[in-house]
C-alpha cells in the first residue's frame, strides 16, 4: 500500500510520542459496548474508558462528558 508522505510523516511522528497504539480485540469491543449500554456517552469515549480499566490507566481529558464515568475509572482533569 502507498501512503502519501503527509501520512508517512505524521505515523513518524506519532512513534516518537510516550503512546501505544492498542489493538481491539473483539472482548474489548464488548466492555466498550457494556459501557456505552450504561452511559450516555460517544462510543469512542466508551472505548477510552475501557481500555483505562483494562490497563488500569487513567484518562487524561477535558471533556465534561467523562464526568459520568468517574465512579468506574480515574480520571486527570486538564484545565
């Protein structure tokens, strides 16, 4: 596949930052949908939340949206 060097750059970049991107296997697929079942939040943000619990992370965030899920991971408020 041929990626456009925009694209190259940006996934260059991306490697030098203290992040790991993290695969989804079809189970955390399933604790994201358990979350989102119980919360109205964006799926996406089911997504983080699940994967903070899984590897018992914190979320590092400033969208008042997380506030609903305070009680089930922790979470750094950025100001």
């Amino acid at each position: 596949v041929r990626t456009i060097p925009f694209a190259r750059d940006i996934l260059e970049k991306l490697r030098l930052l203290p992040i790991r991107i993290y695969p989804c296997p079809n189970d955390l697929v399933l604790e994201a949908s358990e979350i989102k079942a119980k919360y109205p939040i964006a799926y996406a943000d089911a997504f983080a939340a699940a994967t903070a619990l899984r590897e018992s992370a914190k979320i590092v965030t400033g969208d008042p949206d997380f506030k609903l899920l305070d009680q089930i991971v922790e979470i750094e408020w950025l100001r």
